[in-house]
C-alpha cells in the first residue's frame, strides 16, 4: 500500500470544456491492480462525482455530476491521505499490540514529545495546526501549575496574595470556538461552499475571517491574518490553507473500496467508518480532525500527573559554544517559567490532609505518642495543633487549612523528618543498651558451658586422634589384606613360596610403575586409547617367553605389563632408526583369561591361559601373585593349575611346553631352551602369619619394600615405629655378642705378638649394587632409591642391607637391587 500511495500522486488529468479526465490510463490501470479494483470503476470515482436530492422519505433524483481539474486533483489526493492515514493508526495498533497495551489500564506512563513552536518567514497551514497543539498544551500546563495551585489556597482559606499571569485560553478560543466562530470553523465553512477554484477559495477565507476581529490577539493583514500565540506574533498566509483542509473521501471512492478484492485495504477501512447509504453528513476535514485528537489529548493528560520538561534553544544558530541571552528570556517569558517560579515561591512545599500528618509525625510530640506508640485521643486536627506547637519552627512556616496542613518550605520539612528519625535512632540506643546488658550476662553464663564443652571436645578429639592414627597405621600395613588372604587358598599346599610372599608385612600396592605420572606417559600413548576410558588396577615391570619363529630358541624380553579393568596391556620397548619406541606388543582382554598354570616351585612363571583366542602368553612376574589375584578378583579367572611341565598355545595351531627343574645350585630362577631351573623355597604348607598388634601400632613398614626379617625369631623388640625386627632368626654370625652390646670385661685376652692387637690387613674393596626399582622411606634410618643408582654395600643382612649413597647412611631392601 506504500507504492500505491505513491503511485496514486502520479496519476494526472487533461481538462477539457471543465471536465477533467485522466491522461494516462497505464499510470491508472497499475493503481487499480495494486488496490484490488477494476479499473473502470476507479476512473469514474476520480471523475464523476454521484450526487442524489432528497427531500425528506421521498425518493430523490440521482445526477452524475463531472469533476473539473482541481476538484478531480482533491479527490486522488484525499484517496492518498486516506488510505496513508489509515496505514499509519494500523501500524500504531499494531505495535500496541505487541507491546501488551490495553486500554483499560489505568496505571501507565507516558512520554509526550511535543515538536515545539514554529515560526518561519513564510507559515502555512502545517504550522498554524501545530501552534494550534502548542498552545493547547501551554494551557493545560497554565491549569496545572498555576490556577489549580492558586484555587486551593482559596479554597483551603489559606492568607494569599494572587499572582497575576497571562491564561492563553483567548488564543484557544480564537482558533477553535464555535461562537463567534474561530477560524478552524471558518476554514471548514470555506472547504464546504467553494468547490471548485483555489484561489477563489483562498479569497473567500481571507474575506470571511473579519468575523474573528473582535479578538484582540488577531489582526488581518492583506492575504495573511496575524495571532498573538504566546510564545508571540505569527503571520500566516491564506493561499493554500483551504485547499489543505480538504480530506474529502467521496462515497463513489468507499464504493470502489467495497469491491477491492485487497483485503488488507479493507482492514483499514472498516464497515463502521464507512459513510452509510442515504445519509447527508459531509466527511471531515483536517482541522476537524486535529482539534478533535488536541481534546482527546487534553483530556488524557487531564487524568494523569504530569510533570515537564522544559527544553531551552541557547541561539538560533545551532551552535553548541553560543548562548544568546535575549533569545533565551524570551522563551523563558512565553513558556510561563517565571510565573510558575513566582507561585511556588510565594506558596507551599508541602501539604497532606490532618490524619496522613497526625500518622506520620504523632512521634514529635509526648501529647500525641509514648514509647513509639499513638496515644491522642482527640480529632485529627487537634492533634495536628499539637504536633505542630511541639515544632522547632514558628508558626509563620506552616497554615492550617479546612482540610490540610500545610508546610512553607522544605527546610522546614526536613526538620520534621530528621525528627522522626532521630527519635526512632533514640529508641534503638536505649534497646542496644539493654540488649548488651543482657548479652553481657549470657557470656558471662555460656563461659563456664563453653569451659565445659571444649574440654569434652579436646578429649573427643584426642579419642579421635588415637582411633584415626590406628586406623591409618592398619590401612599403611596391608592396604589390599582381604584381597591377599582371598588369594592364599588357590596356592597354599600347591606351591613353595618365597619369603617375601609369605611375610606378614608384604603388602600389595598394584600400580609400581605409577603409570599415570608424567614420565610414563609414552606407555600410556602407546596403549592406545581406549586405555584412556579405563581403571587401572596393577602395573610392573615384567619378562615376557619370546617366541622369535623357526629354527630360533625361545627367550625372555622385558615387558611393561598394566592391568585395567578391561584388559591386560604388554608394552615393549624398542628402538627404531636408533631411537627407543614404546609398542603395544599384546592387548588380551581381562574376561578371556580364565585360567593359569604355575610350576610347584618357588619361581615367578605364570602362564595366563585364553580358551577364546587359542593364544596364551607365560610371564616371569616378580608379584605373580598379586597379578593373579587381581585377575581373579575383576577378571574371569577361576581354574589354578600346578606342573612342572606347562603346555601352552604360544600361537593358534602351535603349542610350546616349559620344563621346570629343581636345581639348588642355581640361586635365581634360569631360563634356557624351554627349561627353567630353580632352587629350593619355603614350604608348600607356609602362609602369612596374622597381623600382630602392639599397643595402638601394627608391626610393619610401609613404602612397597620387602619385609625387614625372615622366617626366625627376631632378634629384639620390635624398634621405631613398629618396623619388624631386622635380620634373620637364630644367633648372630661369628658366635659374638650381638651388634650394639657393650664389650664383656674379664673375658680371654687376643691372640698377638707381646700381647698386642694384630696386624691390621689391607680392607678388601666394598661391594656395589644397582637400584632397579624406585623406593621411598618410611623410616628415618632408610636411604631413598631411584631407578639406577648406585649403592656401596656396608652390611649384608637378610633382605634389608646396609649401605652408602650420596654420603648417607642406611638401609634399603634387596630385592629392589642387583649387584654389579
């Protein structure tokens, strides 16, 4: 509808013998086709006007009377406004819409922008209507801010003097009063009796304006007419005023309307704005229509508060350095400002009716309150009196009306309000007192409670602390004990055992390589990742039964063996163009290993049996019998085989047999061509003996050593902090007194020459061992280990040794070394 109503401006007419026609029928016939209208039917709406005589219920006589140039012009341009109008209040429902506006809500707020007055060397009718608006608006400021004001002090009998101002309610009635008539109505009356001829029309206005000049603020001035608005004198011309007030919407044009086959253009004319068959009523014009949406503004702003903005122009020049003082008191003037100042000053910050003053301020006063509470008795006016003798202000700051209180100025309700502040902040001294009177006492009270309570707590917490520290002493002992003892009966009576595996101090740790620290993450890429979404549950270092093909003899080959809830991961590593590469050898998932064979000797081969892949895999595992149970414990593993001949499926279709040989001149197991040969170990019959508890301390040591004694009696009491004792059961060697006991007196001189000490050989050279594994202290006197380092042996003594590294002195497990 944007584009017809452009179009519609360029639709044109050829006049010939006074009646128009349109002069290009292209131009027309694309407007009809926008508008849903045939075309026909529009041309003669814009050319032809209907006319019908009737006289009373008597049928008249219907005449087509033809349109001359300009009254044609009238018509396409009223169609344009109409129907721009109209698009123009749709789209202002539309938003209101949208924004959830009804129109039954009372509590709103609104924005009112006004343009502001106009006066430009040549004004129009577009300025006269805004002046119009413009001094509506200073009226309803004038009735708000200066006569309501000045009204209720009369009507309140409040001692006043009024203040003169200018009430700009004769411009108003000079531009719309019906009686005599302003020049709204004479406009209008204009636009109704010359149809034809502007000019003629804009003569007619100029001549019957002499019907508004007995108003003093209008003075006629040849073809223009001066008002006195009050912001001042404005001059506007009567040319074209006439021919802008028309809005005429012929009923032939709401006729083609009816028939658009648009129906968006019938939404925006709606059957009830539509002229009704037969009736006279002459359509509205422009300034009908502006007086009438002024009121309804009036009237809203009638119903609410309004407060104002006053903006100030500082020069006409639009210069933001410039402030031309005469222009701006001129604005000051005619806006009203210093009349409004005048009444404020002269009047009343402050007014309230006699009970919302008596509620707010009965406090200032003992006649009206005691103790924050209201006490008067009386009527409300006689408790304003009271209020206000008990004031700190004289009497010449407040009057008393019919029915208010009024407040000169506002210092004057400062000091009320300070007042009442300050009588409750007295109150709250008064009550902070007593409160920390009372509170005093209660700590006074709770001191000899609190005594009490913490005493009882320190002894809690020293019962806690004896129970926690067993607790951590039991956990450091055997952090997985069920889990070894579950294991035992698989193997006792099957299998001679190590000492290590039998101490009552062997603890299982599961993660020895401490895969997940930085250092071991190669291992872990080389895993893959589905290692990544696993738990892992043990790790060591490990050898693995090589099978290098035909005509080749079998052999072992280090391994990083991890086990996972999921799987069982052997890692090799290897070099590749000189550089040491970490490969996944073997991935065996943890629910195919169902079985596994052991020798009956005290070595560490184990083979882990795979039903479903016809390929299983025999380990040399220090801690094989951690391995297996925790194999048995999360994995398949059920079946516990001993022989010393092991027949195994190195690949499918291929099987390999180990042969294990008890040899007691080998100290180590020896694996060579498929035979393994292995001395003698502790009893098949041996297990772990129980824990024995000594106080609140168990006997053990912690950090993943071996046990500190053998299978004897200890050689003393248990020392530190509940280590077991070092050494191995039995006498001391060389038949002595043992370490540490001081030398017997009396006893049989040496053996030497004249009595004297022998000679002293030359000390032969200290051995030396290498550190496989790393090792932290759990006792002061033990030397820490990392993988590789190299330690002077001092003292060999079952599986603790004593030994020098770095200059320090200590002990350290034999197991976690080789000697080099």
């Amino acid at each position: 509808l944007v584009s017809v109503i452009l179009w519609i401006g360029n639709i044109d007419f050829s006049e010939q013998a006074e009646r128009a026609s349109v002069a290009d029928m292209a131009v027309l016939e694309f407007v009809s086709s926008l508008l849903g209208i045939p075309a026909n039917f529009l041309k003669t709406a814009l050319e032809i006007r209907e006319m019908e005589t009737k006289h009373g219920m008597a049928r008249g006589t219907t005449y087509k009377v033809p349109l001359n140039y300009i009254q044609a012009c009238a018509t396409r341009d009223a169609l344009a406004k109409a129907i721009y109008s109209n698009l123009f209040d749709w789209l202002v429902m539309r938003v209101n819409q949208a924004l959830g506006f009804k129109e039954g809500n009372t509590l709103s707020i609104g924005v009112l922008d006004i343009y502001g007055f106009e006066v430009f060397k040549k004004n129009v009718f577009e300025q006269f209507c805004i002046n119009y608006v413009n001094e509506k608006l200073q009226q309803i400021f004038i009735e708000f801010t200066l006569r309501l004001e000045q009204e209720e002090y009369v009507k309140e009998g409040i001692a006043w003097t009024p203040i003169e101002f200018f009430n700009n309610k004769i411009v108003c009635d000079l531009i719309e009063a019906k009686r005599p008539p302003g020049i709204f109505l004479v406009l209008d009356d204009v636009c109704k009796s010359v149809h034809g001829v502007a000019k003629g029309a804009d003569k007619a206005f100029g001549d019957r304006l002499t019907a508004c000049a007995s108003n003093p603020h209008f003075n006629m001035r040849g073809n223009a007419f001066c008002v006195k608005h009050y912001a001042g004198d404005v001059t506007y011309e009567c040319e074209g005023m006439a021919e802008k007030n028309k809005d005429t919407m012929a009923k032939d044009l709401f006729n083609c309307i009816e028939i658009s086959t648009n129906n968006f253009l019938q939404t925006l004319f709606p059957e009830k704005d539509r002229p009704v068959a037969g009736s006279k009523k002459a359509p509205t014009t422009s300034g009908f229509k502006i007086r009438t949406a002024a009121n309804e503004l009036v009237a809203t702003l009638s119903k609410a508060t309004p407060h104002y903005c006053r903006c100030i122009k500082p020069n006409d020049e639009k210069r933001y350095d410039l402030f031309d003082g005469p222009r701006v008191l001129h604005q000051i003037r005619y806006l009203g400002l210093l009349d409004n100042i005048k009444v404020k000053r002269a009047g009343f910050a402050y007014r309230t009716v006699y009970q919302k003053f008596l509620d707010r301020y009965y406090l200032l006063s003992p006649q009206t309150s005691y103790a924050a509470k209201l006490i008067w008795k009386g009527d409300a006016l006689s408790g304003c009196r009271a209020i206000l003798s008990d004031s700190p202000f004289g009497s010449d700051q407040y009057q008393v009306g019919k029915t208010k209180i009024f407040i000169r100025t506002p210092e004057s309700l400062f000091a009320l309000e300070d007042l009442r502040v300050n009588y409750y902040h007295n109150m709250v001294s008064k009550i902070k007192y007593a409160f920390r009177t009372w509170k005093n006492h209660k700590h006074e009270c709770s001191n000899r409670i609190k005594n009490a309570y913490r005493a009882f707590k320190a002894f809690q917490q020293q019962c806690a602390t004896i129970i926690q520290k067993c607790y951590k002493d039991y956990i450091n002992v055997a952090p997985y004990s069920d889990l070894r003892m579950k294991i035992e009966p698989n193997i006792v009576n099957k299998k001679e055992r190590n000492r290590l595996s039998i101490a009552s101090v062997r603890k299982f740790y599961g993660d020895y390589l401490n895969i997940m620290s930085k250092s071991r993450e190669p291992i872990r890429n080389a895993m893959g990742p589905t290692f990544n979404s696993e738990k892992v549950i043990f790790t060591c270092k490990s050898m693995v039964v090589y099978h290098p093909g035909l005509l080749k003899a079998n052999r072992l080959q280090p391994r990083f063996l991890v086990l996972t809830d999921a799987a069982l991961y052997l890692v090799s590593l290897k070099k590749e163009k000189g550089v040491p590469v970490y490969k996944l050898t073997r991935r065996i998932l943890t629910s195919s290993i169902t079985s596994c064979t052991m020798s009956p000797f005290r070595d560490n081969f184990v083979v882990l049996h795979c039903p479903m892949e016809f390929h299983d895999v025999a380990l040399e595992v220090e801690f094989k019998t951690e391995l297996i149970a925790w194999l048995k414990e999360k994995g398949s593993l059920n079946t516990f085989e001993f022989m010393d001949k092991i027949t195994y499926f190195k690949k499918k279709k291929s099987k390999n047999k180990i042969t294990f040989i008890r040899d007691d001149m080998v100290q180590e197991a020896l694996y060579k061509k498929d035979k393994v040969r292995i001395n003698g170990g502790l009893p098949a019959s041996s297990q772990p003996a129980s824990f024995e508890k000594t106080g609140f301390k168990f006997i053990g040591v912690g950090g993943g050593g071996p046990p500190r004694g053998g299978g004897g009696p200890p050689r003393g009491a248990p020392r530190g902090r509940g280590g077991a004792p070092r050494g191995r059961g039995g006498p001391p060697r060389g038949g002595g007194a043992p370490r540490g006991a001081p030398p017997t007196r009396g006893g049989p001189p040496t053996r030497g020459r004249g009595g004297g000490p022998p000679p002293v050989a030359a000390a032969p050279p200290k051995p030396k061992c290498r550190a496989l594994y790393p090792y932290d202290p759990v006792e002061p006197d033990e030397l820490r280990l990392q993988e590789g380092d190299v330690i002077e042996i001092l003292e060999q003594d079952g599986d603790w040794w004593k030994g020098l590294l770095n200059g320090q002195e200590g002990l350290f497990p034999a197991n976690y070394v080789e000697k080099c």
